[in-house]
C-alpha cells in the first residue's frame, strides 16, 4: 500500500465491506482518511497487529473562561455537528470566572481518561495550558495555527490544546482544531523524549 492513505483508499475499502485497515508504521493517513475512518468505524491496525483505535480522537471535553465563552458556543456546535462526542462544561455566561477553575476541571477528567482529549479557551490559550500542565499526564500545548497544532500532536502527543479566543478568529481557530484533532503521534524518537518528560513529572511529584 502506498505511504499516504487518502479518503478515497478508505472510501473503496467500505466498498468491498472491509471492517479494517492495515498499515505500515511509516504509512500516514490524511485527516479525511482518518475522518471517514472515525465514521465507518473501521478499525486501524499496524502490521505488527498493534491496534491505534484509541488514537482516533472522539470524545472531547471543553471549557473556557468569560473571553472564550462565545467562541466555546460556536466550537461546540461545530465539532457536534462534525459527529464528535462534546461535553461542554462552562463557563455558560460572560460573568468573570476565573480560568484556573475551568482548566482545572478540564485537566483532572482527561488526567483520569474520562476524556480523549481536552480544548481550553481564554484570550491567549496561554494561562489555560499553564494551569492544565500542573497535573499528571497532561500535555497542554497552546496552538496559533496549523503548524503548531499538528506538531503538537505528532511529537509532543498533546491531549489538550488550548487556545486564545482573543487572540485568534473563530474560523481560524476551526482550522487549529481540525487539524489538532486529526493529527496522530508519531512514536519513535518523540516518544523517547516523552519519556524523558515523564520522569521529570514523576521526579518532582514526589517531593
């Protein structure tokens, strides 16, 4: 099978009543692929029979302060309406409400896997991922364009984005998320230097 796997390579799998695809490490879907993939279903398996299901994002838990509380409205119905698992869980209104409090709600039910991931907004995106990054096994990256969202995923493995309401228009911060959402870590060198993360989490937890 070619390196890249386009919707139309999954497209003619359904046809043939393929219930999963196979691939290669070194074979990438595309955010189509990986769309129609989450819709039909289908189960990812790598040559080494290593299911990656689980990486395929699907339920999703958000929340902001008082800055991000209409552009969490219009995120929310979006990612809905793309079949996406969404609990949303405040601010409801444009009263002050301090950003730690929602980061922290957010942080602890993706730290416990209640959630695939999480989505945080305030103006910046920054003290949102500052807050969330206190907890274990969290990985709050704030993301200002593609780019940065894909690479936040494929190396850093991050499970929550947050980003700046403020700082960023509604359909740009659509295309962030589409692309964070999407995208899938790629292991391998990136997965030493979690590790390496990791350890100092577990250092310093410890005292």
């Amino acid at each position: 099978m070619k390196k890249v796997i386009t919707e139309n390579d999954i497209l003619n799998l359904i046809k043939v009543g393929a219930g999963e695809i196979h691939l290669k490490k070194n074979q990438i879907l595309t955010p189509l692929a990986l769309d129609r993939i989450k819709y039909a279903n289908l189960k990812i398996v790598y040559d080494n029979d290593e299911t990656i299901k689980s990486k395929i994002v699907n339920k999703i838990i958000i929340g902001s302060d008082h800055t991000g509380f209409k552009v969490k409205k219009i995120l929310v119905e979006y990612l809905k309406n793309k079949n996406y698992d969404v609990t949303d869980i405040g601010t409801f209104t444009e009263d002050s409400v301090d950003y730690p409090d929602i980061a922290l709600i957010v942080a602890q039910r993706v730290s416990n896997g209640e959630f695939d991931c999480g989505i945080l907004l305030d103006a910046t995106g920054i003290p949102s991922a500052i807050t969330a990054n206190k907890l274990p096994n969290i990985r709050a990256a704030t993301c200002y364009n593609e780019f940065s969202a894909k690479s936040s995923r494929e190396h850093n493995d991050a499970n929550i984005i947050a980003l700046g309401a403020k700082s960023l228009g509604e359909e740009t911060i659509k295309s962030i998320v589409d692309v964070w959402l999407n995208s899938t870590f790629l292991g391998d060198r990136h997965q030493r230097r979690l590790d390496k993360i990791k350890a100092i989490e577990e250092k310093f937890m410890k005292k």
